[in-house]
C-alpha cells in the first residue's frame, strides 16, 4: 500500500456523514483489501480518551473504506477541528494507517 495521504474532512454537526477514501498501491491501482479489517475514531485532541467510532465498510474489489456517523452521532461532536484516522488490518494482522487529517465539524443551527 502506498504511504497514507493527510485528508482533512468537513462533517456537518446533526447531520448525516460519509466519506469512501480508496487505498491504492505505489502504482496508482486500488488495494484488493480481501481480508482486511478497519476502523476510524474522531477525538478533539491526539491525547483524549472521549473519542467517536465510525462505522466503517469496506468494498475489497475496489480499494474502497467508507467511514459514516449518524445525525445523532454528529450532534454530539463539539463543534470545530478534531482529528481522525482510519485504520486496516489486515488477515496477517499487519496494522496500517490509510488516512489521517483533521475534521471540521461545522456548527449546525437546527440540531
């Protein structure tokens, strides 16, 4: 796989969220992620311990990993810059990071 980008997010607060980021090789061709496991965490700082889950989904053919939150997950983000990371595993349990940024969560006025 190659090195993971720094892709900062923008996440609408009360309302629903997802974004598909696909892992591609050196290459530039998708990462067949058969046997592969993800998961994707927002927090406000790297040091805190209240943290969101994603859903996450992953499309092996294609490379594809989706990550989601529900209106009323995203509701209950504080509004402002956060960060993330996404992370595989895969069936040899070699751990990486596909994607790491910042997310903006924008303020909503009906929540």
């Amino acid at each position: 796989m190659a090195v993971n980008p720094v892709t900062n997010i923008s996440i609408p607060q009360g309302a629903d969220f997802s974004k598909t980021f696909i892992a591609k090789e050196s290459d530039g061709s998708a990462t067949d992620l058969s046997g592969y496991s993800a998961t994707a965490k927002i927090k406000k700082h790297y040091d805190s311990t209240n943290l969101t889950s994603f859903t996450v989904g992953i499309t092996s053919s294609t490379g594809g990993v989706k990550i989601s939150l529900t209106a009323a997950q995203t509701v209950a983000l504080d509004a402002g810059r956060q960060y993330y990371d996404v992370r595989l595993v895969s069936s040899a349990s070699t751990v990486s990071r596909l994607v790491e940024g910042m997310a903006f969560v924008n303020a909503g006025i009906t929540t």
